[in-house]
C-alpha cells in the first residue's frame, strides 16, 4: 500500500535498563499497548542487572527520508534526568502508516507484527488491505494513531508467530451431496468466534450462519462447521477468524467439489435443424467459476470450431458447426480434472430429411426455427432475464403453447440469495431488511409466472429466517414488504397467478404464511404502527404488562372489527412481558388461496367477502395462537361459515376450517359476528346455493325418530308374546329372525342418531366419532338383513321345491347382515378421517362433500334396487300365477293382493330410501328432504303395522293370548312368505322344521 504523503513509523526498541529497580515509562498523548494513551510500562529488576523491554515510540520523517534517519543515532523521547541511564539495544520497525487525502492515517503492520484485538474492534479496516491478514490494515482519524503488537514467539526453529490453533479438513476434494466437516482445535481460550466462506469469484467473505445446510457445534478448545449436502455453492475458502491471546487470528481452508451434469449449462438440449435451411448452427456449454481446473472440449469435430466466451460467474465453451452433418449426431461436451472422473453432457443433434413432418418458422414473439415433428424447440431469454423457453412441435407438424419461461435476473439474484441464506450464508439481521427493500423494487418488474414464483419463493425464504435467527424488523423493511404484498395482490390472475398456481397449489397460502410471519416481527420500540395500501391494511399495537381489551375496526368493504377481551390476554403479561399485536387485513388474497375446505365444509362452492383477517399476538418475542377473538364481517349474504386458514390441511397445502370457530349473529342480522378460540388468518365463507337449516324439518326428524323408536319397542314386546307361536316352520323362523334383526338394528341406529345432537361435534370428539361410526354401521345393517330378507323371498320365488338348510342360511344372512355393514364403516373411518372428510359440519354424521356419506349411500341405493327387482317378481308372480299354483284368482283379489303386499314389503325393505336420490339430484327444493324425512324417519311405524300386526298368524296369537278365544286357522296370509308359495308345496313347508 503506497500513498503519496508523509509517513510515521512506529518502531519497536529493546533496551537493557540499569540502575534503578524499576523504570516507568510514559508516552503521553500517544498510542501505547494496543492504542491506549496514558498507559504506564513497569520492570523490576535488581541492581545492574539487564533487562530487555519493548517501548513503542512514533517517529515522524519526511518523505523519502526516513531510511537515512534511522541509520543516525536516535535519542529516546523518554530519557529524562528522573529516569535511570539506558542505552537503545535494538530497534525494529511495527508499523508503516501514510496519511490520505481525506485527512485520515492508514496504518497497516509489518511482518512479525498485529494489532491488537481490542484496536480491531473499534477501528474501520482499509478498502484495500494490505494483506489477506486478519486486521491488517487499519483507519484512524487525526490525531490519534496506532501500533502493532509483536506476536507471540514461535518455537526455536521458525520464523513465523505460534498460532494458537490448528484448522483440519476431512478432505479438500468434497463430492457432492455429502457432507463437510471444519474442525478448530485451539490450544488457548478464544473468543469471538466466526466462519466465512469466500466463494470463487466473490469479492468479499460471506458469514455463516447455523440454517437449513449449516451447523456450528463447540466445545472447550475445539469448534466444528459441518455444512449438509454439498454443491459447487459451497466450494472456496473457509476462514475462521477467532481472538485468542489478545490477537484476532484467521486460518483457512480451500475446498473444492467436482460439478454435476446438472451444474452445466446446455443451450439446447437438444436440437432439431433442417440443413437446407440452416448449414450451420451452434451449441454451448458452460461452466459455473469453481476453484476446480476444467478442460473442456467438444466431441465430435470435424466441421466445427471451438471457442471460449467468459461472462460473469461462468465461462462457456461454444461450439460452432460450420458443417451439417448428414444424419442424426449426438455432441458430447467433455469436462476433464485432475484426479476426477471426466464429466460428459451430451446434446442430440436430429437432422430433418426430405418428408419428414415439420414444424414452420415462427418468428411471433421468440424466433423459432424449423422443428422435426415430435421435437421440442428451444430458444435463449432475451438480454437481462435468465432460462430458456420451449416449444414442442406435434406429431402433425403444427407448434403447441410455449412452455418453460424466463426469470427477470434481479428477481432470481434475490431468491438464490435468499436460499442461500436460509441455508446458512450470510449475515441475516443485515441482509433481509436489504433484500426485502429490494423486493419492493423488483415486484414492478413481474412479467411471468416463473417472476411472481421466485418472488413468493424469495418472501418465503426470508420469513423463515425471521422466525430462526429471531430477527426484529424495522418500519422501513416492514413497509417495503406490505408494498411488495400489495403489488403482487394486484397482479394479473389469468396470466400469472393462476400458472403460478398450477405448478405449485400452494403459493397463496405460503404467500400468507410468510407475510404473517413477517409482519409480527416488528421491533417494539417502533409500535404503534399503522400502513394502509389498497390491498393491505396493517395496524400494530403494543400493551403493557397489564393488557386491556384490544379492539381494532377497518374502513373496509364490507367493514371488519375485531376484538380480543382482556382475560384472553392477561396470562401473557404475567411476568412484566409487553404484548404486542398484530391486525393485518389482506384484500384479494381468498381468490388467491386453493378452493380447499376441512373437515364439515366438504368441497361445496363458497364465496368469501375478499378479505382475509390475520391476528398475531406476541409476548416475549414468542408468538401466541390460543385466545378468544370476535370479529364483525359486514355486508355477507347467504349461509355464513366462520373459519380460518389451516396451513396443515392437505398435506401443507393449506384449506378452510371452522374448528373453533362459531357464528353468533342471527341470521336476519347483515353482519356476521364470529368468535374463534385461536389466533390465525380468519374470514367468512357463505354458501348461497345450499338448503339453509329448516327447523320444521328437524322437528319432523325428532318426532318420527321418536314415534319408530316407540313402534320398534313394541314390536319386540309382539315378539316376545308370539314367538313361539310364528317361527314353527323353518320357513317362517328365518323370516321373522331377519325381521327381528331389523327391528334392533333400526332401533339402536334410530336411539343414536337421536341422540348424536347433544354430543360435541367435531373430529375431536371421541363421542361424537363413535356415534357417526355406530350410526353408520347400524343404518347399514337395517339394509343389509332386509337385503336379506328379499334375497329369502327370491329363492322361494324361483326355486319353489328347493329345500333350504336353516343352520347355513342363518349363517349366511348374519354375515351378510352385519360382516359386509362393519366392512363398508371401518373403509369410510380409515379413508376419509386422516383427510379430515368424515364428519359433517355441526353433526355427528358423514360429510356429504367429501365423499364419506356415498358410502352408506351407495350400498342402501343398491340394496333398495335389488329389493325392488324381488317386489317386482312378487307382483308378477301375484298377477300371474303358474297353472301348478290351482285355478287363477279374480282380477279384483288379484290387484288387493299386489295393493297389500307393496303395503308390507316397501318399508320393510327400505324403498322409500330410494328418494334419497332426489334430495342429492335436488339440492335447492325442500320437497324432496320433507317426503324422505316422513317416510323414513317414521320407518320402525311402518314395520310394526305392516310388518308384524298384519300377519294373520301375529294377530292370531295376540288374540289367543289376550282374549283367550280360538280363531280360526287360516293357511293364507298375504304378510308372509307363504303367500307367493304354491299351496302344493306349502304343506311341505310347513312339514319342514
């Protein structure tokens, strides 16, 4: 370091001191013992004796004259009367400073010599130091100087200092994706310890921090950097800078990984050319900087020119065809380095012959030359965006959309840096405000897809690193990102946010995640804080220890007021703590999120009032989700839901929930009030097209569920009275088993579904979950043994002769009646519990959004239809009797017969169920849910009278029991299976037992 001004030099001197014990020594006004004036130097020594101490003493020389002067005798400044006789022994120089055209000293030390760790600290270093050293270059300000210190000694055959520490490498060469381990050991206390890592081709050593890919891990006298997943990002010289033994020291590492394929940049891929058109053409390779030796070369050549082309950060070899080649080739770029495996990337080269299907040139937007058929052209980004854009050609020779796209280079520039950072480069409490104030910038500049992602990928990065490095932001950078917010809420939805959205589902939801996040990180000495955009509204709050009641409103439309009471507050300050809060109201934001609704909202069609309400509370520099909150949306119509974002619904995508939340308004009311026993990101979805809660029909509910109940007991009384007397024959036995399986089925499912409203709802809770389950497998085997039932029916229908075997058919009908019932339940728990689809919202029953209700419904839809095929068959058969059947009845005993038995058999098995299909075909009519609500509800009514009183040989015995009195037997009953018997055979029957 030369500069054209007068130079001090501070020198060193060694004197042997004799005379008085003790010599004191003070420079007054100078630099002494690491820059402190004042500072007194004591040896104590005896009589005559010699002993070597180190004085630093400025000695001021004209320019250029300074080398003749110190061959003079020099007079000590301290010799004085009062000081002993000494005489100058030694005389080394410490320290070369040069006075700078802005009035400031430039001091930087010689070899064998440092500055003091304390001088480090507080002084500024030159812009061009004159070594690599740690401090070696230093600015004071007039008229205070400095000098270095000499270094420890080294052991007796060196020359150099003892450093007081030792840096090993687990290897220097490190392969990609494994992992690097850094280990200090020391052999001195250290202090103020730090790693740095100088990139090839960076100007200037990059802080790491612990992150995603870094940790730091010490110990008494050893420190570890372990870095996860090695890339070429991470190659180049690792420095540790500690102090120890009042020296900031510096040792360093190279370390060097091999490049991947995926490291190498190919332009194009693959390429497609027609000779005729274009004889020649071009392919390049590049190559990021890397502290690597690369050779590069192309394979083959003949007809082809190399040459080399340097841009920043990389280099490419380009390879320029001169020659067509008369078939298909294939290039082959070849990356050698010592001691490594060489690293070859191929690009395919298909040459267009005469017939082939092509595509023509298009010059529309980017220039696209002749394409072979089944081929995907490809062409570089314009000037100052990166990537490269495709463009398939179809099998019939006509070009399909572009695909791909182009990153504006700023915005990539910021999100690689904010990756980075993440992962553990950089210093975060300086460079995220930075990054964030740049962002605001670079959001006007937005022009694709592939911009707005790595701009929400960039906010994202950074709120993570908020959250671990436990960052506090200011006003500005907390302004700079609710004007990024804005701008990109404004975006084009068409042509951005919805391509956006479809190669990543979650960006709206990671967008607010991380603007939440951000925005509760406000320092809070800069509370109160309120900012107000378009599509932003922000209001910060800080309470003391003691909080009050917190209300906030916004001039919204529709208006939005919230307000969190104080005893949801008071537990924060308990121990002194301020809480801070946090109100941000973000507009456009729900068209933006996916169309994903939790558990009891199902996949319906919602609208939202376009505002979405997010409350952060923060106490001790930790946030706080659990408290009550109430919240007025204005101005909603329709059905309101309140609810809030789940970023853990789907997988991490993110979906609507209204766990926790309730409305409290009534529903003439044109605001919605909302109360939420958690803090998060709220709204209101209304759902216009969905039957609103009738009360009639619940009523009806109640009251046919409770009339069944009562019908079904007492058809277990009848039973209990008769049956020995109506199960004689093997025949009516299994038919009245089935009926009786009905019976307890129906009513235990009836008792529960009744009672199910009185429990919690909510997947939550156990009670609430068991009586869904209960319900749905009790409904399904009601159906299930009346499927039985009919399939009974059918074989004495078709096989009238056919001998059945009680004991197998009785198994038969119990695994058919409550096996396959408990199958179809436990499916439809494990299928749609885990994606929070199973319950209904409000209810313990299935959803009918996400597809646990179809399975109760489409196995009773199938039953009903074979349960009507066997009616059928019965009809026909009462019509139509067989010549084997006796003489054929009158027409008028005929159609009573079929009025009776369409009487008994369609409750019994379950036809009305049937108009289920019209309340899910007809969602808007009330019609439907009013006919199948009396129908079925009422069920266990219908299959006491019909079912049980109007069999002739039920009655029969009541009477007998009853009244005492003998009725006459009777072998026809149209209530009973021997009614669609032949009577030839029904002697038979009734034999059978």
């Amino acid at each position: 370091m030369i500069y054209s001004a007068v130079p001090l030099l501070l020198l060193a001197v060694t004197l042997p001191l004799v005379g008085s014990p003790a010599a004191q020594v003070s420079q007054p006004g100078q630099s002494q013992a690491g820059g402190e004036a004042g500072q007194q130097l004591n040896q104590k020594s005896g009589a005559g004796e010699s002993v070597l101490v180190s004085v630093y003493v400025q000695l001021d020389f004209s320019n250029q004259t300074w080398p003749l002067t110190l061959s003079r005798t020099l007079t000590p400044p301290f010799a004085s009367a009062s000081s002993p006789p000494a005489t100058l022994a030694g005389l080394g120089l410490t320290t070369e400073c040069n006075v700078h055209h802005d009035g400031c000293t430039y001091c930087a030390c010689l070899p064998g010599y440092q500055w003091n760790a304390s001088v480090c600290s507080c002084r500024r270093p030159c812009r061009s130091p004159r070594s690599r050293g740690p401090c070696g270059c230093l600015v004071f300000s007039p008229p205070e100087a400095g000098y270095c210190q000499l270094l420890p000694p080294a052991a007796p055959a060196s020359c150099l200092p003892t450093v007081p520490g030792t840096l090993s490498l687990n290897s220097q060469v490190q392969m990609p994706g494994n992992m690097l381990n850094l280990t200090l050991v020391t052999s001195h206390e250290t202090t103020n310890l730090n790693w740095f890592l100088r990139p090839a081709g960076s100007p200037r050593p990059i802080l790491l921090q612990p992150g995603t890919q870094v940790s730091l891990t010490s110990s008494p006298g050893q420190a570890v950097l372990s870095i996860l997943n090695i890339s070429h990002k991470w190659a180049g010289e690792y420095t540790c800078r500690f102090e120890a033994q009042g020296f900031r020291w510096e040792l360093y590492q190279v370390v060097k990984v091999p490049l991947q394929a995926t490291d190498v940049a190919r332009l194009p891929d693959q390429l497609s050319i027609s000779c005729a058109t274009s004889p020649s053409f071009q392919l390049s390779c590049c190559l990021p900087s890397t502290h690597l030796v690369y050779t590069a070369s192309w394979s083959p050549t003949e007809g082809s020119k190399a040459s080399l082309v340097n841009t920043p950060g990389s280099w490419c070899l380009v390879l320029t065809v001169q020659r067509c080649p008369a078939t298909d080739t294939t290039y082959t770029c070849e990356l050698q380095s010592p001691g490594l495996t060489p690293l070859r990337v191929p690009i395919s080269v298909t040459i267009i012959q005469d017939g082939d299907a092509t595509c023509p040139e298009d010059s529309s937007a980017v220039a696209w030359n002749v394409t072979k058929a089944g081929h995907v052209a490809q062409a570089p980004c314009p000037v100052n965006r990166t990537g490269v854009v495709k463009r398939t050609c179809g099998p019939d020779g006509s070009w399909e959309p572009i695909h791909g796209g182009c990153t504006d280079a700023g915005v990539l520039a910021l999100f690689h840096r904010a990756r980075l950072l993440r992962a553990g480069q950089g210093w975060p409490a300086v460079e995220a405000p930075q990054i964030l104030a740049e962002l605001s910038e670079q959001a006007k500049v937005v022009s694709s897809p592939s911009d707005l992602l790595a701009l929400l990928g960039t906010i994202s990065f950074l709120a993570k690193v908020v959250v671990d490095a436990r960052i506090q932001l200011n006003r500005s950078a907390l302004e700079a990102l609710l004007k990024t917010t804005d701008k990109v809420l404004d975006l084009d939805t068409s042509s951005l946010w919805t391509p956006a959205r479809a190669q990543k589902p979650s960006t709206g939801s990671d967008l607010l995640l991380a603007v939440e996040t951000l925005a509760r990180s406000l320092c809070p000495q800069d509370h109160p804080f309120s900012f107000s955009l378009q599509n932003v509204r922000l209001q910060t709050q800080l309470l003391g220890p003691f909080p009050a009641d917190y209300r906030v409103s916004f001039p919204t439309r529709p208006p939005l007021r919230a307000h969190i009471p104080r005893c949801s507050l008071a537990p924060l300050g308990r121990n002194g703590t301020n809480v801070s809060i946090t109100s941000l109201v973000l507009r456009k934001l729900d068209r933006l999120l996916p169309s994903s609704y939790g558990q009891g909202l199902g996949d319906s069609v919602y609208a939202t009032p376009g505002l979405v309400l997010a409350i952060s509370v923060m106490a001790g520099g930790q946030a706080f989700d659990q408290g009550e909150v109430v919240m007025d949306f204005g101005g909603t119509g329709g059905t309101p839901h309140c609810v809030f974002w789940d970023h853990s619904l789907f997988r991490g995508k993110g979906g609507w929930s209204d766990e926790g939340c309730q409305v409290q308004t009534a529903r003439a009311s044109p605001t919605t009030r909302c109360v939420c026993r958690h803090l998060t990101a709220f709204s209101v979805l209304t759902s216009p097209d969905t039957v609103p809660e009738n009360l009639t029909l619940e009523r009806l509910s109640q009251v046919g569920l409770g009339a069944s109940i009562v019908a079904l007991l007492v058809c277990l009384g009848v039973y209990r009275l008769v049956w020995r007397v109506v199960a004689q024959s093997k025949v009516a036995y299994l038919r009245h088993t089935a009926l009786l399986n009905v019976v307890l089925c129906l009513l235990a499912a009836d008792a529960c579904f009744l009672g199910a409203p009185l429990l919690p709802p909510g997947p939550r809770s156990p009670l609430c979950l068991a009586a869904a389950f209960l319900c749905h497998f009790l409904y399904l085997a009601t159906f299930f043994w009346m499927l039985a039932q009919a399939l009974m029916l059918a074989h004495q229908l078709l096989f009238v002769f056919d001998q059945l075997s009680q004991c197998r058919v009785l198994s038969l009908m119990v695994v058919l009646g409550y096996v396959c019932p408990m199958g179809f339940a436990g499916a439809a728990l494990a299928l749609y519990l885990p994606r929070g689809q199973y319950l209904r919202e409000g209810a313990c029953w299935l959803s009918g959004k996400g597809g646990a209700l179809y399975t109760f419904v489409g196995p009773v839809l199938a039953i009903v239809a074979v349960n009507g095929l066997v009616l059928a068959m019965a009809v026909r058969k009462l019509l139509r009797p067989s010549p084997s059947e006796g003489p054929r009845a009158e027409r008028r005993q005929a159609l009573l017969a079929v009025i009776k038995a369409l009487l008994v058999l369609t409750p019994i098995f379950g036809l009305t169920w049937g108009l289920g299909l019209a309340t899910l075909l007809e969602e808007v009519s009330t019609v439907p849910h009013y006919i199948f609500t009396i129908l079925n509800t009422t069920q266990g009514v219908f299959i006491l009278l019909f079912g049980c009183l109007m069999d002739k040989k039920v009655r029969e015995a009541l009477l007998k029991r009853f009244c005492r009195s003998q009725s006459p037997n009777s072998t026809i009953s149209l209530a009973t299976y021997e009614t669609y018997i032949p009577e030839q055979s029904q002697g038979r029957s009734e034999d059978t037992r």
